[in-house]
C-alpha cells in the first residue's frame, strides 16, 4: 500500500482541492481527482524531504497557533499601512536572521510561516544553512523583529524538529 500511496495526506489534500478548484463532483472530476491524488505523490516523492516523526504535537499545536494569529495581526497592520501611509513613509527593508535550525522539514514550515504571513517574505538560506534572508514590508526595529522570528517560530521548530530526546 505504502508504494501505491507513499503520502496519503497529500492524495488526500489533492483530491479535495481538485473537488474545490472544480467545484464539482461529477464522474470526470471525481476521475481526475483520483488519478491526481495517485500519481501526483508518486512522481513527487524524490522532492519532498525525509518523513518526520512527530516529536512534539503540543508545541507544533501552539506554533501552529502562535503563526495563525500572527498572520491575522499582520494582515491587517498591511491592510491598515497600505491604506493609510505613502510610499516614501513605509521602511522596507531585508534582514539577516541568525539560524540554528538546519532540519529541511523545519526550514519548510519556517518558509511557509514566512511566505504565508503578510508583510514578509522569504528571500534567500545561505549554503551553510546559517542564515536567513528575510524581506519585510514595514520594519520598525531590526534586532525586535529577528529575537520574535527567534523565539516565536525556531524554538519551537528547534523543539519539533532537531532537539532529541522523549517524545
């Protein structure tokens, strides 16, 4: 089974966003559904990194969380800049963030938290994994906003992800 399906949470996500995208469930959109949530894993596996274990579910709960409201706070502090300030008011800018986080799948989440939060964007991981490029829309204080990515998302991550020990 695990050679037919290698990932049945993304077959299982294709499939309803195909029945989404759709907005359907006809025969043919049930078909393709089906065909994509089959060959898509299998043609993807070699891209994806090593499955994880689940090390710590309450603290991936409270990031996952923590991330959620963070993104909501930042949509509408974007909302509420992109209607109220000019351009030459807003202080964009990159940043270097300091990274001990080297796990793949906790870069991933990292990346995802990064891109899906408004107002910041991740721009670029150094070949030795070391550092991190962080492009943010309106910054107010460079050390502020590094110790905040920090402590709210790679500790957490750190804990999930790398550290060892019980689960």
């Amino acid at each position: 089974m695990k050679r037919l399906l290698p990932s049945p949470p993304l077959s299982a996500t294709l499939f309803v966003v195909w029945l989404l995208l759709h907005q359907s469930v006809d025969a043919s959109t049930l078909l393709s559904a089906f065909v994509l949530a089959l060959v898509v894993p299998l043609i993807t596996q070699g891209l994806r990194p090593a499955t994880v274990r689940m090390r710590k579910p309450r603290v991936a709960l409270h990031l996952a969380g923590a991330a959620l409201f963070d993104m909501l706070v930042s949509a509408k502090n974007v909302a509420w800049i992109v209607l109220t300030r000019r351009n030459v008011r807003l202080t964009s800018y990159f940043v270097v963030i300091p990274l001990e986080l080297r796990d793949p799948n906790g870069l991933a989440v990292l990346a995802m938290i990064m891109c899906l939060t408004p107002g910041t964007a991740w721009g670029e991981l150094s070949l030795d994994r070391s550092k991190l490029l962080i492009h943010v829309f309106d910054l107010v204080e460079e050390s502020g906003f590094i110790a905040r990515i920090q402590l709210r998302y790679m500790l957490p991550l750190l804990e999930i992800f790398q550290m060892e020990g019980p689960a």
